[in-house]
C-alpha cells in the first residue's frame, strides 16, 4: 500500500478500533487488556515501516526509532496517544500516532535517512479518565512526571503502578523516559481540530498556534431557602436566580473577546432541590481558556467582581474557587512557520487556530519547541461521530512527510 494514502490510513484507524474493553464502541482507557493489544498491534506497525528499538516504556508508551544518517545527530519526536475516553471516536490520538508512521514508512520505502533521527510515540495516557492524574505518559519525556501519580487509584481501587506492572511496563525505570532537551529538535502532533473552524474555512488542514491555557473551578452561591408558596419575592435571597445571573455574566465576559477567549459553566449542582422550595445553595462550574495567559488571568478576575457585585445586589454569599490552572503553550515560532509553508506547498489555504483542547504537546511548554497540525474533522470529539475523511487524512500524511523532508533541507 502506500503509506501516505488517506485510505490505508483509515483502514488502519478502523482496525485500531477494533480493540475495544466494550463491545460494540471504542472504550480504551489507559493500561487495560484493550490497550496491550493496541499497544502490540501498533508496534508490529511501527516494526513493518522501518522503526527500531521498539519497545514499550515504563509508562506504557510503545516507541520506536529511525536512525539518522549520522551519528550524533538531534532527535524529533512526533507521534499522539493511543488510550481513549468511553464511546470515543476513532480518530483522537489514534490519527496522529497512525499519520507518524505512514511519515516514516515513506522514508523507509525510498531508503531516505534524514539528519536527525526520528522516533515515534504512541503516549499511553493523555485522555485522563481511568487515573485522577493525566498527561503522564508525555510528562515522563518531559522529565516532569510527578511519582505520586503512581498511587493514584481507579474506580477498582487498582493503582496506576499496579496497572503499569500488570501491563508489563517497567515502572520502575520512569526517569529513563527523559530525553534531553539538547539533543531533540522538538516535538509534533497531528490532531483532527475537534472543532468547527477548520470545516466553516473549507480548509483540510489547519496551523496550530498553540495550546490555550485553562483556569477551572467553581462559584459557590449561598442565599437562604424558603417555601416557594410562604416567602414573597421581595423578600427572597433566591440562590439559583443570582447563579442563572452570574452565568449570564461569565458568558457575556467571554464573548467580550470573542475571538480568543471562551468562557464556559458546564456543570449546576443546586443543593436540596424541589419544585416548591427558594433554592438556598447553588454551585456551578467554572472553565476559562484562551492562548494569553494575561487574558485569562484578566478574564478571571473580571467574572470574580460580577459575581460579587451580583451576589451583593441580591443579597446572597458567593465564593469563587479556581483549583487548576494550566498555563498556555505556544507552538515553536520556526517549526510552525514550516508547516505553514509545507501546508502552503500543497495548494491548500494557510488557517490558523488556537486548540482550545489539552494536548500531549502543551507539556513540552519550555522545554521542547512544539509545532502541531490540526485536520479538518466533524461532529465534535469525543463521540463515535467524530469524522475525518480519506482525503484529508492523506494530506496530512502528506505534509508531515513534507515537513520531515523540509526539515532536513534546512538543517
């Protein structure tokens, strides 16, 4: 076949699928039985397009190498995740390790070496939903991997060391995942966009301008309950009617910058709830991204003075908890330059987009250069309908070969 055809690709992807914990969708968490067999379908691939020293590290990743045509020579690491969340789609993570290897079976079909070497990472765990703890698989070749994530337990009560030994992994050698800074070029990822923007553009493939940064956390509003039929309007500290308020304005403060800030409540939890009582407790939660940390850090404080300005004006207690916050990671000026005009060289439109979803590349954030290349997808993520077709598939094949081959010649 050749490797850089969307279809074979997509073969591919579907046979990958077939590795499943639950009959009839994609569910492949991290570490499980469907995983081992993922893991050893796609290190058969990886030996079949010409990769070496395949092997899984000590947090499940299955890597692999093509050499240099030199000694001594830096290292560029591509590759995505293979674990997913439940009822996945088939084309998350699984496209970018997938694209990576078609790259490399290209070179290895015409015996192109490269100056630099290349290697291959299928992450084990980038989607976080078995372990508390994500993004460690990435964070080990960080050199970033926090020990205690190794205690974490899932549902089961099995930890992620016991999940590791079981999966064969040698836990015990997590700092060997590190690779030197010095030595590596950087870091790229194929992702389909998971959005809307690549699609409304009509363009195949989008630049990745970088990773927003995330603040999250939740409003916690206090007001009194009381007897919906006894307790007259005037007179109420109605929860729920400052919280409905206070969403508004997290909405409306996130369309103020519209074009590169979102601002989301996802989840209400309104506590002691009937149809006959004035809510008294009310919690919601509370998710803002964009690329400009200084934004964020802005926007943030913004909604805490609308909060407390709407909680005073109706009478009711309100607390503002931000308990995670992920910095943004900009994608490496240079390397996101040459996938612009590799993408450009193909006779496709240059679109640039944030990705306001996580990735394995934000972990590199100052310390390997990043550069990712979305595909135009539909449906969303994260639902068996997400959909990438054929043909772009095949040029995103196309450009990352492309890029390699550009790389080079700059060197």
């Amino acid at each position: 076949h050749a490797p850089l055809d969307g279809t074979a690709i997509t073969a591919r992807l579907k046979e990958l699928a077939a590795f499943s914990d639950v009959p009839g969708e994609l569910t492949r968490l991290t570490l499980t039985p469907a995983h081992k067999r993922a893991a050893a379908q796609v290190s058969y691939w990886m030996r079949e397009a010409g990769l070496t020293q395949v092997h899984m590290d000590a947090t499940g990743t299955i890597i692999g190498r093509y050499p240099a045509d030199r000694a001594n020579a830096k290292t560029l690491l591509i590759g995505s995740h293979i674990d997913t969340v439940r009822n996945a789609g088939i084309y998350d993570g699984n496209l970018g390790v997938l694209t990576a290897i078609a790259a490399v079976e290209a070179l290895n079909a015409q015996g192109i070496r490269l100056p630099f070497a290349i290697e291959v990472a299928a992450f084990a765990d980038e989607e976080g939903v078995r372990f508390l703890s994500t993004l460690t698989s990435s964070k080990a070749v960080a050199g970033i991997f926090d020990p205690k994530s190794l205690d974490d337990v899932d549902p089961q009560g099995i930890s992620r060391a016991e999940a590791l030994r079981s999966f064969g992994a040698p836990v015990e050698r997590i700092a060997e995942c590190r690779r030197n800074p010095d030595d590596m070029l950087g870091y790229v990822e194929v992702h389909i966009e998971q959005g809307p923007v690549l699609e409304a553009a009509g363009a195949p493939l989008g630049i990745v301008t970088g990773i927003a940064g995330a603040s999250r956390g939740h409003v916690r509003v206090r007001g009194e309950a009381g007897h919906s039929g006894t307790l007259p309007m005037p007179m109420r500290h109605d929860a729920l009617a400052a919280a409905a308020e206070m969403i508004l304005a997290v909405e409306a403060r996130g369309r103020t910058d519209a074009d590169a800030l979102v601002a989301t409540v996802g989840t209400l939890i309104i506590a002691g709830s009937a149809v006959n009582v004035v809510p008294g407790e009310v919690q919601f939660s509370l998710d803002v991204r964009t690329l400009s940390d200084d934004l964020r850090r802005r926007a943030v404080e913004d909604i805490r003075t609308a909060v407390a300005q709407i909680a005073a004006r109706r009478g009711v207690r309100a607390s503002v908890d931000i308990g995670h916050e992920v910095p943004a990671a900009p994608c490496h000026g240079p390397l996101k330059e040459r996938m612009a005009q590799v993408v450009d060289s193909l006779g496709l439109p240059v679109v640039r987009l944030p990705s306001g979803a996580g990735h394995d590349a934000m972990v590199f954030r100052g310390i390997l250069a990043i550069a990712m290349l979305f595909v135009r997808s539909q449906n969303g993520s994260h639902n068996p309908r997400e959909y990438a077709s054929p043909a772009d598939i095949g040029l995103a094949a196309e450009a990352l070969y492309a890029f390699l081959i550009k790389t080079a010649a700059e060197m």
